[in-house]
C-alpha cells in the first residue's frame, strides 16, 4: 500500500470516504480474496494513483469483512471501483478492465503530465528561479502546444530570460478569447524590455564599432553589453567571430563560457554554441 492508499473500515468511513472526498477525489475498490479479477484491479489502480496523493485518494474495500459498506455503495459484482467527490459517486468501473480501459478512466480525473509541469513552472517563478521554470514550461509546451495558460507562462520565461523573439512569437499566436489580463500585462513587459534591450549604450558601441570595426575592446564592451539586456544570442554570435580569428584569445572565451553558464538547462542556444565551441576547440 501506499501513503495515498485506505483501508476502509464501518469506523473511518465517514472521516475518509465523506468528509475527505469533499477536498479530494477518493476512487473506492471493492474487492475480495475469491475474486482474483477485483484483486487485480485493486493493485493496478493503487499502482496508478499512488504518485498523485494531492489530487486523488485510493480508498480499498474487503467486501468479505465489510459487507455493509459494499451494501451501502450497492455494489452487486466484483470488480468494481466508484470515484467519489463531495460524498456523492460521479464515476466508477465495472468488470474486468485493461490497462487502457484503466488508464482511460483516470486521465478523465487526475491531472495530465503538462498540468504538474505548468504547476512546478509557476512556483519556480514565483521563487525567482528562472532557469528551473524555463525547464517545467517548455516540457510542458511539447506536450501541449496549443493550450494557452502554458503559452502565458512560457512567453514569461522567455521574456524574464531576455529571449524577447521568442516571447512575441508565442504571444503572436494566442487567441483573440484568450487575450485577457495576464496576456495585456505580458504584451507591456514585452514592450518594456523591446525598449531596454535597445539601450544608449548599445547603441553608442554599435556606432563606435561601425567606425572601428575590429577594435576588440569594443567588441567585448559591447557582448557584455548585450549579455545584460539577455540579448545573448548577438553576445555569443560576436564572440565567437573573435575566436574563430583568433583561438588563443582566451578573453573572448571566457565571456563566452560565462553566458553560457548563465543559460538555463535545455537551451537550444546553450546547446548550439556550447557544439560550435566543440567544433573550433577540438
């Protein structure tokens, strides 16, 4: 058995069954020792709902020692299993059931795999932790690349990890009736940050370098420049040229290895550098 796993009985019935089914789901499997089909069941339901203790409560039966209960639930055959919100059934199983059959009824109820991940992207944000939440939301993002909540939340990231492109091409594409507050609060922050990343000082090496195109220091100026206004992928892009020029500018290289640092885990553009360093180096 497992932490989200109970073993009813007539004395916790009304604690777990009634009273905790009105803040979470509880699935109630009845089962019994000369049914080997509702035993089988029984553990591969347990199996399945073990890892989300937060959304559903695995709740077993012994119909041979609590026959009161499955009288009270009317059950009339094994196996069966009913799912129970605010201490009313809402949806069960009946019969053998295979993997799929099993597998289908849950997916109804418990939370898919892009909703843990929008989940753990928000409370990394929420702490600041960019790089952790560009990882949860992009995964999400594969999974379901039409859903608009994780299309919210991934143009945040990006826009919080300076990829503005990026942000404005998944803002871009998210519906007219999806465009409610926290969109128009996004499209500011893209505006701002278009803005910042287009600073004086910016602007001020770029005109200097047009003049003096291979001045070094500028050019170094100008990537850390860059750097700081997320604009990484003109940062590495300048120093990399200046290491194909020359491999023993060991300065170009180590700012270069700085921003890749700072890049969160999974970055394309980490990865694409990171394989042009390789090539150049090795």
């Amino acid at each position: 058995m497992t932490p989200n796993t109970v073993v009813i009985t007539l004395e916790n019935f009304q604690q777990v069954i009634v009273e905790g089914s009105k803040s979470t789901l509880v699935l109630v499997d009845f089962w019994a020792e000369q049914v080997p089909e509702s035993i089988e069941l029984r553990d591969k339901l347990v199996a399945k709902v073990s890892p989300f203790p937060e959304h559903m409560v695995m709740a077993t039966v012994d119909c041979q020692t609590e026959q009161q209960i499955a009288q009270q639930f009317g059950i009339q055959g094994l196996p069966t299993a009913v799912l129970v919100k605010d201490g009313q059934p809402i949806d069960g199983l009946t019969g053998p059931q295979t993997d799929e059959s099993i597998q289908e009824f849950l997916d109804k109820h418990l939370p898919k795999p892009q909703d843990t991940l929008l989940v753990q992207a928000k409370c990394e944000l929420d702490e600041g932790n960019v790089n952790a939440a560009f990882t949860f939301i992009t995964q999400a993002y594969q999974l379901d690349n039409e859903r608009a909540d994780i299309k919210l939340v991934l143009a945040d990231v990006y826009l919080q990890s300076g990829k503005i492109t990026e942000a404005e091409e998944i803002l871009s594409s998210i519906l007219m009736v999806d465009q409610d507050g926290e969109y128009q609060a996004l499209m500011a922050k893209l505006e701002l940050a278009s803005q910042a990343a287009d600073s004086p000082e910016i602007k001020a090496l770029e005109i200097q370098l047009k003049s003096d195109e291979n001045n070094v220091e500028l050019q170094h100026q100008l990537a850390a420049q860059y750097s700081q206004v997320n604009r990484n992928e003109e940062a590495l892009t300048l120093l990399f040229r200046l290491m194909q020029k020359d491999r023993s500018d060991n300065t170009s290289k180590e700012l270069l290895l700085d921003i890749l640092k700072a890049l969160p885990d999974g970055d394309t553009l980490a990865t694409k550098f990171r394989r042009k360093l390789y090539t150049l180096m090795y």
